[in-house]
C-alpha cells in the first residue's frame, strides 16, 4: 500500500490522545459544525486555556467565536444565557471548579428555569466546562468537586467524563443538548488514568484502551452509564477519576468488581444501576466530594430504593472528608486505595 | 532596609459606622431641597458618537425637556409630532389603568400578587416607543408599559396575573413576570439584576452575528448594588456592546431609600463613568426627556459606539407591591411633593400646550381606557382566576424542566397523578 494513500480506518481508530486533546477536538469539532457554538471564558482565547483545552481555536475560528473574558463568573455565565436566548449555543469555561460560586444564580435560577419559566419561549443551551477535583496539590481553591449542588437543581445536567474517548463524545452530545449542562473535567486524569496510588509513577494515557478517539464526529449519549468491567462480587458506582481509582484498587485486591462509570450524574442511567446491583447484591459507591449531602447520598437511596430486596450488605460509600481540601495533607483527604479497600472488605466480609 | 513596624496609637479616635437614613419618614414633612432638578433645556445634547470621558457632567444634572410652562426646551426636544405624543400619552394612560384594575382584582382575591408602576410609566413606555420593536428587552419587574407600547394583548397579561388555563406561561410564573419572544420581551426574573448581564450577552450576540438589532435592561437602583449589575458593566464596556442598561431610580427597593444604594455619595448614572460607558441622568417623569436619552443610546448603539447607562430619575408613587405598605416607613406626602410631578400629567398638559389635546379628550381617553381594560378583564375571567381549579392541565406541572422528561421526573408525575386521584377521585377533577 502506498504511504500516500488515507490510513485504512483500522488505523485510524488506533489515534490516541488525552484527555485535553480529546475535549479540544470535541470544541474545534463543534465550532466548525455549528455556527451558533461560541467558545469563551478566563484565558481562553490567545493563549488557549491554562489546561491548553482551547489551544489553537482563536487563531483557527477568529475573535469572535472564540475569546477571553473578564475575571467574573457571573458575567461569563450571565453574558452566556443571553447569548443562548439569541440564539447561539455558547460553551463557557470557568477555569477551575471552584470559581464557579459567583455565577451560581445565574446558573440555578436563570440558566436551569429559563425553559421553565417562559414555557419554552427562551431556552439556556450552555455547556459549562470546568476543570473539578483535586490530587493536583491545588490546594481548598483548585481542588473541589462541587457536582452535588448542581445534580440538586432541578433543570441542569451534570456530566463527568472519565476517558479522553467519551470526554470527546460527551462534550459534543452536551453542546448539541438544549439543556444547560455543567461539564465538569476531572484535571487529576487530563495526561493520564490516575490510579489513587500517588508515590507510584503516574501511567499515560497512551497505554490506555480508552485513550483511542475516533477521528471526526460522535457522540456519547448523556445518561448513558459504561460497563467498565462486568463482575459478580459487587458493583462500584463511581465517575471521573475515582473510576480509574476504583478499578486499581480491585484489581491490587483481586476481587470480581462491577465498575459502572456513571458519565451523566443527572439524568442517571438507573437502569444500569439497577441490572448490576440486582446482580451483585452488594454495592460501593465512591466520590472525591465532601460526604455529607454528597452525590454518593443520592445513589446510596436509589440503591436502596430499588434495590433493596437484593443487597445483601448495606451500601458502602468512600468519599473525602468533610474538611476543605487541605494542600499539604491532600493525600490524606483524597479517597485512595486503603480507604477504599477498607470499604470493599467491609462490603464482602457477610 | 525594613524599619520597624509603626507602633499603635492609643489616641486614635473611635471609628464611627455610618448607617444611610432618610430625609423623613411617616409624618414627617418631605424634604427634597438636597434634590437639583435644573432647568429644562439647559443640558447639552453632544453628538451620539462622543467619548464617554467628554459627556460626564451629563451623568449628575438631570436632562429635562419639559419645562414649568409645559413646552418642550433645548437640543434634547426629540420633536414627536402630536400623533405620537398622544399615542404615547395613551399608552401611559393605559397602563395607569391597567395598574389600577389589576391592583383592585389582587384586593378582591382574584390573584396573589400586583405590582404598580405608578408614577414610572414614561420609564418604560417612552425608551420602547424610541427602540425599534425587534430590538430585544431584558425588562425588571415594573415595565410593564413596554408590553403596553409594544402591543402585547392585555388579555394575555390578565391571564398571566391570573395564572388561569389561558396563561401563556403555564401558572408558572408569580403574577407580572411575563415573557414573550414574539413580542422581543424576554423572561422576567425575580431575582434581581439578573438580566443586567443577559442583555448585555444578547448585544454581544448580536454583534458577533452582525445583526442590526439592540438589546436594552432595566433594573432598580437597588438592584444596582448586585453584583450582576457590575458585571454587565463590565462586559458591556470590555466588548463596546450595542447594549442600553436603563437603571429605574425610583428613589425607594421596598422600605430602603436609594442610599442604600449609594446614593448619598453619588449618582446612578455615574456608576457607568468609572466603566468607561456614556451616562445620563434623565428626568424620569419628563416622557420626552425618556424618550430622547433612549433614542440617543440606541442610535449610539446601533452605530457601534458602544453602551450607554441610563438613570431615569422618578418616584415609585405606590408600594412596592400588593404586600407593601409604604406608610410604615415613608412619609404620604412624598409623591404630592415630588418635585417632578407627574408623567402623566406632565405630558398631558404639553400636550394641552400645544393645542393637541384637551381635558374632555383626556376624560374621554380614561374612560375608553377603563373599559377596554374592564372588557379584558372579563374575557380572561371566562379562563379563571388564581385558586379556582381552572389552571392548566395537571402534567404540564413536569414539561419543561427538561426538553424530554427523564426517568426521575416521569416518576414523579406518576406519583403525582395517585396523588390527585386518591383526593379528587379523578386526575381532573375540574373537567
């Protein structure tokens, strides 16, 4: 075969990238497909991101289709609900999680009841991007995983990538969504699948399956859970990086986990959740959030809800501490391997 | 070379907190000599292309049109030919009586919630009679006058007030918070300032799609202390959006007078010069002054010379709401006194002035305006009133929240379709 000739799409499928790549391609896909997408936020116009996710779009799609903003979230946020009531479908980016606090009413009370309250008239089609978590010595101001108060509004989707392959496919179906969706990327996984156990080094995502993204256009439905393993011992509920933290802890101990990575917080694959509990009978959920009034609250009362004929331990939950998140001791507070570990012999010793 | 530290002096004096207050309150005499209304005429009306830093004495003296002698003065007269003049008149007038109407219907239990507009009327009916009606709204709570000026049915609103079946908006929405995209009228928010930097998103949209048409928002000068508000400014100025950000200073947020707002140290209208946004303070009570400071920053927006921040100054005549009682913190005298008069009467006797218009014309007008307003109220009637079973239907309780309803919700409205079958015996229990 000539080398002048397109790989074969075998080849193609083999195209790696990580998880900045991945979200990058979704965006450069997006804005050239849509007119309407428009691309904005702290830095990320000329320079490109300070996670590089934007990287090249201003030069390649122009100043107005792409472009910086002020130092205020509720005006980014603000700004793009009216954008959105124009017409356009903007994807603002808040540079960390963290500083999302000051555009949650526009947010809560205007970007999720805008459908709501005008019966249709207007609708608030933004996808919020925001790098989340912790495991990056950030410190309590780059550290947080603040998705609970947003699966707690009634209009908002919440989304958590694990893999550079649906961060690609989940951020293209967000963008295309009429819905307000929070897009939160887990930073800790952005160049590689973190394992939880930080003093070993650290793997690529090269040498990962799901680092393989197609080339081009698709979609990873929202809603929509993804079987990381089958298993019959137990299921793991979990998304973002600690499904990646999960699956090593099982292996390490090697048990016969069900490692279910959630993708969509809200809407939730319920069905997912039910088939493998009903399965298992017994069920971890883990989270690198605070505990109390955490998401892992929610699925440990659907667990129940539904499930409960069938579970023979009581639902486990690994999460952070209810502390901010300390800089020097975030390994301490980060929810590794031996917490972890703990719950999985809690859950298996009946 | 770092010194040591300056030592603490103990002779320092105390620190004092100074909490604003007004100048009277219930029984008190009003006082408004603080208050410089100038002269209608007197200010100058620069070119719409001018530079911010040159217009800023613009921003602290009031631009007046009508004078004590009822003619129109100076270069900010926008010479409305009379057929205009007396629409304008009858759109104030009709609001008037609509507020009437609505306030009454609240009193006799027929909705929950009214809000007045009196005494502000030319605040909202004159800037949408100077914008092109395409040109998109982010409105508060009190403009209702813009729906007034731009058509929108008054059964339509008689129906939202009344959250019956016909209301265009579902029952979802407290009375007054309208919303109509046909109309270029955008969703109206209770939490406030909130659609400072939505209307300014809009405008950049517009830009950015090359568009010809203008956004404009109005807020409280209370909410001016949102930070909302300042953001808006802010992307307004950064991005020189086609945008009109009109602040109603109405001189009262419920009980608090504008000072706590700020407006002991400064006006509304110069919060935009330290954005670097053109600013003007109009007399809000002077239709025609309205008129021209908003056909002057649309103009100016339209052009591509940026924002322009509005203060209309006027006096909220009634309570905030239908649960206000504005006697318990403010003197009843304030709105006989208020130094600016009336809109509504103001226009009126230009008009008169001029020899357009009459008394018997005026009488006749108010009366034709109550019973359009009568005849409305007895059409929405036939859909019902607040609490009276005649809503919409029960589902549409769960649409929207979502574009497609997910499982968790279709849940619920299982639940709550038991729910009502358990009380009533039926899902509809009214037909």
């Amino acid at each position: 075969m000539s080398e002048d000739l397109a790989p074969p799409a075998e080849a193609q499928a083999e195209r790696r990238l990580n998880m900045i790549e991945a979200i990058n391609e979704a965006l450069d896909i997006m804005l050239a497909r849509d007119p309407d997408v428009i691309v904005m936020g702290e830095d990320v116009g000329y320079f490109g991101g300070v996670f590089r996710a934007t990287a090249g779009l201003q030069a390649k799609y122009g100043k107005t289709r792409v472009f910086d903003t002020p130092i205020s979230e509720c005006g980014i946020i603000g700004v793009a609900v009216g954008m959105g009531a124009y017409g356009l479908r903007p994807v603002p980016e808040i540079q960390f999680a963290d500083y999302i606090y000051p555009g949650l009413d526009q947010l809560i009370s205007e970007a999720a009841r805008l459908r709501y309250r005008s019966a249709g008239d207007y609708i608030a089609p933004l996808t919020v991007r925001s790098p989340f978590g912790g495991g990056i010595f950030g410190g309590q101001t780059h550290s947080q995983s603040p998705e609970a108060l947003f699966t707690h509004v009634a209009g908002l989707k919440t989304v958590v990538p694990a893999t550079p392959h649906d961060a690609k496919g989940l951020l293209i179906s967000a963008i295309e969504d009429n819905d307000p969706v929070i897009f939160f990327e887990p930073k800790r996984i952005y160049n590689g699948p973190f394992s939880g156990y930080y003093d070993k080094p650290v793997a690529p995502w090269k040498t990962h399956p799901d680092s393989i993204v197609p080339e081009g256009y698709y979609k990873v439905p929202l809603g929509k859970a993804r079987v990381v393993q089958e298993g019959e011992a137990f299921t793991v509920l979990a998304y973002g990086t600690m499904v990646h933290v999960a699956e090593a802890v099982c292996k390490a101990k090697g048990v016969d986990a069900e490692i279910l990575d959630l993708r969509t917080l809200v809407p939730l694959d319920i069905n997912a959740v039910k088939a493998s509990v009903e399965k298992t009978g017994r069920c971890l959920i883990v989270h690198e959030a605070t505990r109390t009034s955490g998401f892992g609250a929610e699925l440990s009362a659907l667990v129940t809800e539904h499930c409960f004929y069938h579970l023979e331990a009581p639902v486990e939950r690994v999460t952070g501490f209810d502390t901010p998140y300390p800089h020097s001791l975030e390994w301490a507070y980060f929810p590794g391997p031996v917490r972890i570990g703990e719950a999985i012999d809690k859950l298996l010793k009946d | 070379m770092a010194g040591p530290a300056k030592p603490a002096d103990t002779n320092r004096p105390a620190l004092a907190l100074h909490v604003p207050e007004p100048k009277c309150r219930p029984g008190d005499k009003p006082d408004f000599s603080h208050i410089d209304i100038g002269t209608a005429g007197a200010q100058p009306r620069p070119d719409e292309s001018v530079h911010p830093a040159q217009i800023q004495d613009l921003a602290f003296s009031l631009i007046r049109v009508l004078g004590e002698d009822n003619q129109a003065h100076g270069p900010w007269n926008p010479r409305l030919d009379p057929q205009t003049l007396r629409t304008m008149l009858g759109h104030m007038a009709m609001v008037r009586a609509f507020d009437e109407r609505m306030f009454r219907g609240q009193r006799q239990g027929k909705t929950s919630f009214y809000m007045k507009c009196t005494g502000e009327e030319a605040t909202s009916i004159a800037p949408a009679m100077a914008l092109a009606s395409d040109d998109m709204v982010f409105p508060s709570y009190r403009q209702q006058g813009i729906l007034i000026a731009r058509g929108y049915p008054l059964i339509d609103m008689i129906n939202q007030i009344y959250s019956n079946k016909a209301d265009k908006l579902k029952g979802r929405q407290l009375p007054i918070m309208y919303s109509s995209r046909e109309h270029s009228f955008f969703s109206i928010s209770g939490n406030l300032a909130t659609q400072c930097p939505q209307a300014v998103g809009w405008a950049m949209a517009s830009a950015i799609r090359g568009d010809s048409r203008i956004a404009a928002s109005w807020v409280g000068e209370g909410s001016t202390a949102e930070g909302d508000f300042h953001s808006a400014c802010t992307f307004a100025a950064v991005y020189n959006a086609p945008v009109i950000l009109n602040v109603i200073n109405n001189q009262w947020a419920i009980s608090s007078f504008s000072g706590f707002a700020g407006a002991e140290r400064t006006t509304f209208a110069a919060r935009g010069l330290g954005y670097g946004i053109a600013a003007l303070r109009v007399d809000g009570n002077d239709a025609l002054a309205c008129y021209a400071a908003a056909e002057w920053a649309a103009n100016r927006a339209r052009a591509n010379h940026g924002p322009t921040l509005i203060e209309y100054f006027t006096y909220r005549a009634e309570g905030h709401s239908t649960s206000d009682d504005p006697s318990a913190y403010r003197s009843a005298q304030e709105r006989e006194e208020w130094p600016l008069g009336d809109p509504v009467a103001r226009l009126k006797k230009h008009l008169i002035a001029i020899g357009e218009w009459d008394e018997a014309r005026h009488a006749a007008m108010d009366l034709a305006c109550a019973e359009t307003v009568k005849a409305a109220t007895k059409e929405a009637e036939k859909n019902g009133i607040l609490g009276h079973g005649l809503h919409h239907p029960f589902h549409t309780m769960f649409e929207d929240v979502y574009e497609e309803l997910p499982w968790h919700l279709q849940e619920q409205a299982e639940q709550a379709i038991r729910e009502r079958i358990a009380k009533f015996g039926t899902e509809r229990p009214f037909g």
